[in-house]
C-alpha cells in the first residue's frame, strides 16, 4: 500500500513539473499564430509580424506596420498570477523612437502605464499622405498613467510635450506651412470623475486646447483662437485670443 502511495506521489509531482515547464517554456510564435493573429486580423490593420521569438513570458517580435519597422520586448511578471493580476513590461525600438510600458491585466481593468516615450514625428509623415498632413517635431511622454474598467476609460494621470517644429496641413485646396512653438500637455482625473487634458503653447497662460471626457463617454474639445493666431490663420479680431472658436461634441461610449 505504501508503495502505492510513493508511485501516485511521484507520478503527480511529475505530471505538475511537466505542465509547468509546458507553461514556462510554450512557445510565443504558436501563441501568435493559433490565437492572437487570427482574433486581432493584423494583415487587415496593415500590421505584418515578421518574426517571433521567445516564450510566452518573455521574447521579441519584428514588427513593421506602413513601412516602419521595430522591435517589441515583453518580460511577464509571473508571480503576480496567484494576486488575479499580470503585469507585462513592453519596450518598443522602432525607426521613430522608444517606447517603455507596463501593461497589467485583471479580471475587470486593464492599467496602463507608459514610463517614458520618445518619438520622432518626422518619419510618421507617410502614414498621413493621403491626408496631406506632414509633421516634424519630437513627442515626448513621461509617466502617463491609463486605467481603462469595463472597457470604459476611469482615470489618466501624467504629461506629454511636443517640440514644436513645422508643419503641413490641407486648407480647403491649398496645403499650409507653418512653423508652431512647443506645446506641453497635462492629463488628470477630476474629483469629479471626469478625464480633463490641458494644452498650451509655451508663452501661453491659458489652455490653448481643451478636452473632457466625463464618466458616461461624452467628450467635448474646445480649441481657442489664439491657435490659429500661431497658425497664422484668419479670425475676427474682435475677438479675443482665449476665445473658443471651435467645439465638438461626441459620445465615445
């Protein structure tokens, strides 16, 4: 009976110690290509992985998306399993910059927050032919903190600048150039529960640009004149440069 008991014990440490390492060391590229491409469809979104390495807590894919390429690293912090949570720590190398986060997963939230980001514009501006936009200019991102429940967005929290730098943009039938100064934005969560991003130019003592987005999804973004004064765009100068001279109004959930 007792060696009974010895072959059921070995033979249930064995079974667990295979599933384990299963788990540990499953292949990232079968998870890839039997479960997450076929749900996301990237070749419709334009996205083309090339190459994926690793397992499924940790590797690197090859990515290029318009032809812009990059690099992605995830490293998953396993022991946070038991605690209903999973953090995954990503990094992105790419022809327009770096980009450090931490994505954690539970049952009924997702947080994201992005450490740091440092873009270059510049190279974006084929994604925006067709539009007729051309951008310049380096965007940076500094502890921007997401919390999204319920597929709703709840809280945001942090700071992002653009350099400033030139600029093109279709006006009617003619495309304009301009050269605009920095601008710094500020993200927050009101006690109220609503999302406000504030930005402004770096002489400015106003929000140039405001956005809202309260709890139930209606955001709402006023945009003053003293943006088309820097964009060299005409207004009544009866007006003054703090007054909104564009509103708009959607519900986004």
């Amino acid at each position: 009976m007792c060696v009974i008991k010895k072959v059921v014990l070995y033979s249930f440490i064995f079974f667990l110690s295979l599933f384990v390492s299963l788990v540990l060391l499953f292949p990232a590229t079968v998870l890839w290509e039997k479960v997450i491409s076929p749900q996301l469809n990237t070749k419709h979104l334009g996205i083309t992985v090339q190459k994926v390495v690793g397992t499924l807590w940790g590797g690197q894919a090859l990515v290029s998306y318009k032809g812009l390429s990059g690099i992605m690293r995830w490293d998953v912090d396993a022991s946070q399993v038991l605690g209903l949570s999973l953090p995954v720590s990503i990094k992105v190398d790419s022809q327009v910059g770096v980009i450090n986060a931490v994505v954690d997963f539970s049952l009924s939230s997702i947080h994201v927050e992005i450490k740091k980001a440092q873009i270059a514009l510049q190279p974006l501006t084929p994604i925006f032919k067709a539009e007729r936009v051309t951008l310049d200019g380096e965007l940076l991102v500094n502890k921007l903190a997401v919390l999204i429940e319920d597929k709703k967005l709840k809280s945001v929290a942090g700071m992002a600048s653009w350099s400033g730098g030139d600029i093109a943009y279709p006006a009617g039938r003619v495309v304009h150039q301009r050269s605009l100064p920095m601008f710094k934005a500020v993200f927050e969560t009101m006690d109220s529960g609503n999302i406000h991003v504030s930005i402004r130019d770096s002489k400015a003592t106003f929000d140039v640009i405001d956005a809202q987005l309260t709890e139930d999804g209606n955001g709402t973004i006023r945009i003053t004149r003293r943006l088309l004064d820097l964009s060299d765009e005409p207004w009544s100068q009866n007006s003054r440069e703090q007054d909104v001279v564009f509103k708009v109004k959607k519900m986004l959930y």
